[in-house]
C-alpha cells in the first residue's frame, strides 16, 4: 500500500521570502525590453517602451537598477536609476536623468509611492518593497494559492492601509494584489497575467495594474528576457546615466 503524503506546511515567513525572491531576485542579474500601454479612462492609450537591467548586490537583500527609454521621443534617453536598500533605516537612492534639461534629479524617499512615468504602476512597484515595512499574515490557503494580508509598519508613510497578495503555490509567483485605502475600500489591483519557464525560471511576461479611482489601467509585457548575462557594476553608477551603457541600449 502506498501512502498518500501531505505536503509540508510552510510558514508565513518562508511563503513571503520565496515569493519576492521569485518577484525580484532570480538569477544574479537579468535584463528585459518593456512595453508599457497606459490607458485613461476615456480609452485614450499612451505607449513608453525603455531597457531594465537588474544587479543582486546580495541575494535576497540590496540590489540595483538602471532603466533606459527608447520611446516615445519626449522621453526617449531618459534613465532611471535605483540603489535599492532593504534595511529599514536605510532610504532607497534613486536617480532620474532627464535629457531634455540634461538633469540629474535625485528623487526623494518619500516620492517612491508616485508614478513611474506617467504609468499607473509606482517606483516602488519596479524596485519592490522591503519586506521589512510590513507584517504579513497567512488569511488563507487555497489548492492553489496563499493568499497574505501586508499591514504596514509605518502606516504614515504609505497611502494604504493594506494589502493582499494571492501567491501560486507550486511556483510562488504573485499572483495578485490588492490595495485598500484609509478607508478600507479596495482602490489598486496588480495582476500577473502571463507567465512562462526562461531558463529555469518561471517569469511574469505580462502584467497589469488597476487604479479604481482613477479608471486607468497600465499594462507591461517583458520580452528578451534573459537572466545571469555577467553585468557589470560600473553600470550602476552615476556616470552612466548621461551616457548609457549598450546592454541598456540595445
């Protein structure tokens, strides 16, 4: 007679864990082309198209990003760059070259809340948050997902008074989140809505965020997206952001 063997119950902690390290740390580097649609709610659409190259300064922990658009022309050679830091009393550094004023603008802690270009998706949301900003709790688990309430730390510095996210449980992609605001109505959804297998990795190719409020909608599609490709440092640094590299040109 063979027994049937359950499936180990894992803890809260190690759900969350995998789950980033699967949002925003596989591999020791990686590089994607991106299209972004953003669409008002009139039906109105506007198109941004830029390079992500991403460097794991340890694995789990800091890391680095450096974005470079090639469209539309009123943002074409712009770049965006992030040091991110997961320590709770150390801000994220991030910078944003702006060819039009030949500008590099440090932007502020408190403005990684805001619109990534125009989008409905925020900084942050590309970065990622620290998973130390907030508690998580396990409110249920399905055949298929875990689905985590995320209560903040800090409730001052967000605009939210939580979050969900509903987590895959073979491959710990999220799969969803969920906002609700001071009020407790949900305002902000993000979707995973395409994944694929690129090399050994099972990677979010199409994703979508939700404003409620707003009825905007922005959708991005990752492609050419390759993983472990030896980046450099010196990519990420200052310097480059007047005079881009080529794996972030092409």
């Amino acid at each position: 007679m063979v027994w049937a063997t359950e499936e180990p119950k894992l803890d809260i902690e190690t759900i969350v864990n995998k789950a980033n390290h699967v949002a925003y740390y596989q591999g020791d580097d990686g590089k994607s082309k991106v299209n972004m649609v953003i669409t008002d709610k009139s039906g109105g659409k506007r198109e941004r198209e830029f390079i992500i190259l991403r460097k794991d300064v340890m694995d789990g922990g800091d890391q680095k990003y450096f974005v470079y658009f090639h469209k539309p022309a009123d943002v074409r050679k712009m770049t965006y760059m992030v040091h991110k830091h997961t320590q709770l009393d150390k801000d994220d550094d991030r910078w944003l070259y702006m060819p039009a004023l030949d500008l590099v603008k440090r932007i502020a802690a408190g403005d990684k809340r805001t619109s990534f270009v125009g989008s409905d998706f925020l900084y942050e949301d590309v970065s990622g948050r620290s998973l130390e900003e907030d508690t998580h709790q396990l409110l249920q688990t399905t055949d298929e997902l875990y689905v985590l309430k995320n209560i903040p730390k800090k409730p001052d510095t967000v605009e939210f008074s939580y979050f969900t996210v509903a987590i895959d449980r073979k491959t710990f992609v999220p799969m969803k989140m969920e906002f609700y605001d001071k009020q407790n109505a949900l305002y902000r959804i993000i979707e995973s809505k395409k994944i694929e297998k690129i090399q050994d990795f099972h990677t979010v190719v199409k994703s979508e965020v939700r404003d409620l409020k707003t009825k905007s909608r922005t959708e991005m599609e990752f492609g050419n997206v390759q993983y472990n490709i030896g980046l450099s440092d010196d990519i990420f640094s200052e310097r480059y952001l007047r005079r881009p590299p080529s794996e972030a040109i092409r």
